[in-house]
C-alpha cells in the first residue's frame, strides 16, 4: 500500500463519500469507477449514507480489504 491514497476527485457535488471509498479501494490495488461505485452505494442527489459504503459487496477483492469491512458496521 502506497503511503498516501491516491487523490481522486470527486465527479458530483453530492458524491464525497463514493470518492473517498473509490480512493481507499485503489490505495489497496482495486480499480473502481465513481459511477460503478455510485450505483454500488445507492448515492443519490442527497448523497450516500454511511451504512450503505459496502465495502463488504467487493467479495473478490475480500483479501485486499483485510478487514476493513469493519469501517461500515456500527
């Protein structure tokens, strides 16, 4: 893992969230769209909840993730 994530602004006012997953992903090695992972997310025009970040959905990236699945269960 690369000592900062790369920076990958965000494509919409309303998708922080989605850009922030979509930068953790490719900081372990995952090559993800925003609108891949807008549509993942269920983001819409007000944003994306904090419980519906799935990171846990990515099953053949599961031990690039080690656990951070974790980050989305409260």
């Amino acid at each position: 893992m690369p000592d900062q994530p790369p920076f990958l602004p965000q494509q919409s006012k309303y998708s922080c969230a989605v850009a922030c997953l979509r930068m953790l992903l490719a900081a372990h090695g995952i090559d993800r769209t925003e609108e891949e992972l807008r549509i993942l997310c269920d983001c819409g025009t007000e944003g994306t909840g904090e419980r519906k970040i799935p990171i846990a959905e990515f099953e053949e990236d599961w031990q690039l993730m080690r656990g951070l699945t974790i980050l989305c269960q409260k």
